[in-house]
C-alpha cells in the first residue's frame, strides 16, 4: 500500500470537514476536482442532497452552513482502497449542527463513500462524495431551558 497517499487522502478529508467547520469556502472549494458530485441523505430535509460541480458545492454550503449555523464533523474508522491515482474512501462519520435562527439542533451519524482524484498538481481531491444516515435526530433549542452558548465564533459582536 502507498503510505504516503494514504495520509494525503486523510489530510483531504480532514481538510474538508475542517474549511466546513470554520466556513473557509475557498478552501473548502480547494478540496473538490471540478467535477465533483455529492450526495448527502439528509432525512430532516425529507430527501437527499444531490450536487453537481465544486461551484454548487460550495455555493450550497456557503448559503446553509454559513455564519449562524455552527457545525461539528468527526470521522473516523477509515477504510481506504488506493488503485493509482485514484482512490475509494468509507469514513464514519458523527455531526451537529446548530442553526440558530431556527433555534433548531440536529444530531447524526452517517457512513461516507468518497472517491478520490490525485490531480496534475499532485494534490488529492475528492471527486465523489456523500452519506448515508445511520441514525439523525432534532432537538428544538427551546425545549432547552438552560442552554446557554458559552462559545459561539458565529455569534454577532456584542454592539453594546
């Protein structure tokens, strides 16, 4: 097994669960070869998620996960196949996310299948991506009488 592209591919993923996190889109883009397509099963939406192009990726994700949503990916427990320069990726895979406008919580976990390009530039990008739930569930923020936000990076400056 090629041990280096082993680690570029995790670096990959990792990169693109962080940019996500910390809402750096240009980096996020940076990590999808143009073409990329995503499926992402998203039950509280009632349907799936269906992508095509890093453009509309990324456009979907800066309009929905931007500043008032906080978001957390971990993934885990890879099991990665390298042919070449490409490359097939199952990740599990635990989120929340927090969209504070609609005082809303959703909890999950989902198990990824990502394909993997190693482009002109010698970088590993992902050229397929997306989730299968295994379990998600809501919690409305205001059954949570003494929830209290310590930390919020998104959260509006104080204008007093």
């Amino acid at each position: 097994m090629d041990l280096i592209a082993l680690e570029e591919i995790r670096r990959a993923k990792y990169r693109y669960l962080r940019c996500v996190d910390l809402k750096l889109w240009d980096d996020f883009g940076d990590t999808f070869t143009e073409d990329a397509v995503a499926r992402y099963d998203t039950p509280v939406l009632g349907k799936s998620l269906n992508l095509a192009g890093r453009d509309a990726i990324v456009d979907y994700m800066r309009a929905n996960l931007g500043p008032g949503t906080i978001t957390t990916h971990l993934v885990g427990q890879h099991d990665i196949e390298i042919d070449g320069d490409r490359a097939i990726g199952h990740w599990s895979l635990e989120d929340t996310v927090i969209v504070m406008k609609h005082r809303l919580m959703i909890r999950g976990a989902a198990y990824y299948e990502d394909h993997y390009r190693r482009c002109p530039d010698g970088r590993w990008r992902i050229s397929r991506t997306g989730h299968e739930r295994t379990y998600e569930f809501t919690v409305s923020l205001d059954d949570l009488p003494s929830l209290a936000f310590t930390a919020n990076r998104w959260a509006p400056a104080d204008p007093s």
